[in-house]
C-alpha cells in the first residue's frame, strides 16, 4: 500500500484519502449525535424524577376542612364584619340560594321597564 499522506520538496504535506476523511467525519457525527441524545435522555429523566418528588399529589386535610368550612357558609345566614376605608363595616351573609332568587328578580324587573 501506498503511503496516504506524502511531503513534497517543500516539506508541506498533501491532503489525506478522501475516503478517511469521509469515514472519520461520519463516525463523528454519529458519535455527537449519540451524545447529544443521551444527555437529552439523562437531564429529562432527572428533571422528571425532580418534579415528582416535589408535586404532591394529595390534597392537604387543612384546605379539606377550609373547603368544608366555605360551603358551610354559603348555605346559611351570618354577619361578618371587614374594613372599608378604615373603618369597620358590618355586612349580612344571606345564603348563595336566596342570592341568586334576588338576582333573578331585579334581572326580571329591569327587564319588564
């Protein structure tokens, strides 16, 4: 076999076999593409693991019983007080029913002027 890479009088030297080169630059590409791939495959299977470790698939019993408790509330009459202006307000709770039964009403009677 001839040799691939052979020096002038110059002492430059020729370009090697087109067909090694050829065959360098694909296994190349393979081997980058492979790489790229497996660490795709590792930061996404990580990142998956990280978020279900931190998700909580549960709800938490105190916002059970807060919801419990809301309901409770829209179902019958009460008072509450809150701040308007800086300055206490009482307000009357009336049931979400009656609400809505007062609703229809005044939709109903702006509707009949």
């Amino acid at each position: 076999m001839a040799n691939h890479a052979s020096h002038d009088e110059s002492g430059q030297m020729d370009d090697p076999e087109m067909g090694s080169t050829w065959f360098y630059s694909f296994v190349g590409i393979i081997f980058f593409i492979a790489f790229c791939l497996a660490v795709s495959v590792l930061f996404f299977g990580v990142q998956r693991d990280f978020v279900d470790e931190r998700v909580v698939d549960e709800k938490p019993a105190l916002a059970a019983g807060v919801k419990l408790s809301q309901q409770s509330l829209l179902g019958q009459y009460g008072t509450y007080a809150e701040d308007v202006d800086e300055k206490k307000v009482e307000r009357i709770r009336i049931p979400i029913d009656r609400a809505m039964e007062i609703m229809a009403k005044g939709a109903t009677t702006k509707q009949g002027e």
